[in-house]
C-alpha cells in the first residue's frame, strides 16, 4: 500500500525518543510509529477478543450444570438394550 504523508507536532523530548528509539530499531521514525499503530490496533483486537471469549465462557458452567442434569435423566434409557437385539 503507498504511504500517505501526514504532518504531525510532537514535543521535542518526544522527537528525541523516536529518533533514538527508530535508530535503534533500524527503520525510519515514520516506520517507527507505523508499527506502534498497528501494534495498538492488533493489541485493542486482542482485547476485545478476549472480553468476548470471556463473556462467552461464563455461561459455560450453567450450561454444562443443566445438560447434565437433562443427560442425567435421558441417558439411562438409551443404555438399555432392547431383548431381541440383546438374545441376538
């Protein structure tokens, strides 16, 4: 994808930082903060995901109380073998 310039203002401690911070990761300072961005984005994602699976899963253990509860009273009778099949 093509770059877009964009101007931005920073304090000159911040500039400092960049500079030395992109020097030391050998990539431009533009780089730099193109890959800040994008790792706040991914780690925003993550986030979300896991307050998802975490909403999710708190159901789990109801759900699994009252299935065995209905697997409780259903499956006896599925065990049982009818005689014909049985005597066979």
């Amino acid at each position: 994808m093509p770059a877009v310039r964009i101007n931005i203002s920073l304090e000159p401690e911040v500039v400092a930082v960049l500079r030395r911070r992109s020097r030391r990761m050998q990539m431009p300072a533009s780089r730099y903060i193109a890959a800040l961005v994008q790792a706040d984005a991914q780690r925003a994602l993550d986030e979300a995901a896991e307050e998802g699976y975490r909403l999710l899963s708190s159901g789990a253990g109801a759900f699994a109380q009252a299935a065995a509860a209905i697997a409780d009273e259903t499956w006896p009778a599925w065990d049982v073998v009818p005689a014909e099949v049985h005597d066979a």
